[in-house]
C-alpha cells in the first residue's frame, strides 16, 4: 500500500499551494504519513482518496513549540487563538481522530498534556477533553496516561460546573462558545454542553475506577446519570433534542424559558450529538431517518445544520460562519458518529447502514474546490453552502477586505479518518478487545488495514465477505 500512499501525496503535493507550512513539510508529508498512519485499501477510490487527503491535511497542523508538539484548527494565524495559535474547539477532534496514529513521537500525548496542564486555554470553547482523552488511552490499550492526569479532568470538570451548570441540571452555553456562532436555537441550554458534561462525567468515573478512587468514581458516575436525567425531563420536546433559549443573567425564569417562541424553536443538526455518547434511551433513533429527509436535513451538497422548513433557515446575517443552515464538516462529524454508534447499539430503524455510507461517501464528495483556471483539487475549509457547493465563509471572506489569505484551506475542525476506521470498518478497542464490525457495502468484496498500531503493537486487518482475519506482523 505504500505505492498506492505514495501516488496520493504526489497529487496532493502537485495540487497545493503549501502557504503556511509547520513541522512536516510537503516534501516530508510521504515519509511521516508512511511510518504513522493506518494505510487502507478499499473499493471505494472516492472515499479511499479523500481518507489520505486528510491524513495528508491532518499533519500540516503538528506545529512543535518550547513546550512540545501542539495540533492547531487554523494554519495561519488567528487573532481569537491562544498560545501558539491553538483553539480548544476542535481538540477533542485532533485527539480522536490522532489516536490512530502510531505516535511514536509522543505528538497526542503531548498535546492532552498541553491541555490539562494549562499551558493552551482549554476553556475558550466548549469540548468533551476527558472523554477524548480515555477514547485514546483505551485503543492504544494503556490508561498510565488518563491515571496520572485524573485530577486535571476533574479540575476540568468542575470549572465549567462553576461556569455553566443551571440548579434545573442542565448547562448554559453561548452558541459561539460552542464553536457553532449564530445559530437558530441560539444561547442557552444546548444539547451541546449537557451531553459533553454526561461523556466527561462518565469517563472521569471510569479513570477513578480504574485508579481505586471508588468515592471518585462514584460521585461522577451520580452526576452523569443526573444530566441525563435533566436532558431527557427537558431537551426531548417534539420528538427532538433541542435547545432552550436562556440567559442565566436575564429576568426570564428557567420555567417561562420553556415555552420557546417559533423564532428559536427548531431541530438542528446538534439534536444528534447525544447519540455521540451513546445517552438517549432506545426508543428515540428513529429521529435519524430526518438525516435523509430532503425537506429537513439532507441537502445536494451535505446535512444542513438547521431545519431547512424553519423560517429563519439561511437567514442572512453579516458574521461569515453561520450555523443556521451551512454544511459544516465539524457537525457531519459529530452526526456520523452519533450515527454509527445508534446503529451498533439499536440497529436499523429507519436509518441503515447504507444511509450511513451515503452520507459518509457525500461527505467525501464535498472535499473539492474548483479553481479559478477549472482544475478541481482536494479541499476542505470551514463550512459549505448546502445548494451549490460553494465553500460559504470562503466566499464571503473573498468579498471582503481581509488580512488572512486562505484563512481556512485545510481547516482542521473535523473528523474524516476516523469515521473510515472506526465508524465504516468497524474498528475499536473495547475494555482490552479488539473487535472488527463494518457497515460497509454488501457489494463490497472486502478492505485492508496495515500498519494499525494499538498496544504498541502493529496489526493487519483483512476482512473479506464477512470475515475478518487480524495478524499482527
């Protein structure tokens, strides 16, 4: 598979404008990627592609500093970054889809210690860090790392309980904290912030348990079964987990809060992200069949962000990143592994594993730009208009007098490699077991997976007409 690695980084490399180059270069992308990354072979070339593209755009944002390497969401440098131009945002992101990394220069490790040891601002946005950080010690099979930084996640933890937990057991955030400015449900009690606080809460018991910290343990377990208990007693309104307008500092009561007005009152796309930590009772998947809805969420070019029926859909606003309709990848992301994960637990219910790969596979479709001189190349930015294709905060940014050329060519505020390992494969690592469990094709003759490290050991996955054969080599 090297060849077929080989050939994808020439094009790659023939095709870019290399504008904001950091720890490996172009010139060194093969050789990095070679020795680091699990090579796949597969039927599907659109999707094979687009996989080693973003490995190829994942390691142009290893940036090394006095303090070690760092992962940064933009290349060039943005005024609302911290240290060493890094955003916590997409963190959680850079540390799941990094796992699968061989690592063997410590870059992942060292970035969750860059968070948890306060060196980066790890609280500027909304992120799920302490559940990210045992998704990465439990496929690399080691918890050393998690063990040793566990009263750093609880520090984490209780400072956004000081910050935004509500006495009702929900918790407050600002649409823009989450990453997601301007959104239609707006500030408030999003499904967002509840559902990162549940997946902390819960790896954090998990650490503790591990750790003989039964009292630890125990408590997060009691908090994370008292935010889903929130959630389900007041996000789950007309069939969705939606947001509930409310300003902590205002004169609205949390219980008049409840009666949303039509103007905020919407399913949007982060309805889905409780299915990302596996909370919602069974019962609810079948809210996932809306994801292929053509009046809903599924649009020409990807999933809509917002209800494409509410009347404040695409509602124009002068800011260039609105989540009021726009395809971002960062909330495919979080949708298709929502997805992956409702139909291993429950199985299909009017969504299927083939809607799963349609989505999977339009996602990859969206990785293009056309340019100036008609050549399409590999891209991806930072969101998309959902009717004609066109990257939105691009264009909008291109009208304008701006001092950042390309601010978000090879944005890195997504999943795309991971969601080919573990969401189509089936690939993962579970209380020390590896399994294989795909949802590809039923045309599909088979796939391959080399140089897969876990345990700091190297493995080969061939899986053929329904069977998997794991050999380390």
């Amino acid at each position: 598979m090297t060849d077929k690695l080989h050939r994808y980084i020439e094009k790659f490399n023939a095709d870019d404008e290399d504008i904001y180059s950091q720890h490996v270069k172009n010139s060194d992308a093969e050789e990095f990627l070679r020795d680091e990354i699990p090579l796949v072979d597969f039927p599907d070339k659109e999707l094979e592609e687009v996989y080693y593209f973003r490995w190829w755009t994942f390691r142009k944002h290893i940036k090394m500093t006095e303090v070690g390497p760092v992962i940064t969401e933009f290349l060039p440098p943005v005024s609302w970054s911290g240290p060493y131009n890094t955003i916590n945002c997409p963190a959680s992101f850079h540390i799941r889809e990094g796992r699968w990394l061989r690592d063997k220069d410590g870059i992942v490790e060292n970035y969750i210690r860059f968070w948890l040891d306060g060196k980066g601002k790890a609280d500027s946005y909304s992120s799920w860090l302490p559940h990210a950080v045992t998704e990465y010690c439990e496929l690399k099979g080691e918890f050393s790392l998690a063990i040793e930084k566990l009263p750093q996640m609880i520090d984490f933890f209780r400072r956004r309980d000081e910050k935004s937990l509500h006495e009702c057991g929900l918790y407050y955030s600002i649409d823009d904290r989450d990453g997601m400015e301007f959104s239609i449900g707006g500030s408030g009690f999003r499904p967002t912030a509840s559902s990162y606080a549940y997946a902390d809460a819960l790896a954090i018991a998990k650490v503790a348990d591990m750790a003989g910290e039964a009292d630890i343990a125990a408590e997060f377990t009691a908090k994370a079964e008292k935010i889903k208990d929130a959630m389900e007693k007041y996000m789950w309104r007309g069939g969705f987990y939606r947001t509930i307008p409310f300003d902590p500092q205002g004169s609205v009561t949390f219980a008049d809060a409840l009666n949303v007005d039509d103007a905020h009152n919407v399913r949007e796309l982060v309805g889905y992200i409780p299915w990302y930590f596996n909370i919602p009772p069974k019962g609810k998947e079948t809210v996932f069949g809306l994801l292929r809805d053509e009046s809903v969420f599924s649009a020409k070019y990807g999933l809509t962000t917002a209800d494409m029926g509410h009347p404040r859909f695409m509602e124009k606003h002068d800011h260039d990143c609105l989540w009021n309709g726009p395809v971002w990848p960062f909330a495919t992301s979080q949708t298709l592994v929502a997805a992956a994960n409702m139909l291993r637990s429950y199985g299909e219910c009017g969504f299927s594993k083939d809607d799963y790969y349609y989505l999977l596979r339009q996602y990859a479709e969206s990785h293009r730009l056309t340019r100036d001189d008609g050549r399409v190349v590999r891209w991806i930015d930072e969101d998309m208009n959902p009717f004609d294709g066109v990257w939105e905060a691009r264009r909008s940014l291109m009208n304008k007098p701006y001092d950042i050329y390309e601010r978000g060519k090879d944005y890195n505020h997504s999943l795309f490699c991971d969601l080919v390992l573990s969401g189509l494969f089936g690939i993962s690592v579970k209380d020390g077991r590896f399994t294989v469990d795909p949802m590809v094709p039923d045309t599909w003759e088979g796939f391959k997976v080399e140089n897969l490290w876990l345990d700091a050991k190297r493995y080969r996955v061939v899986w053929e007409k329904g069977k998997a054969d794991v050999e380390e080599y």
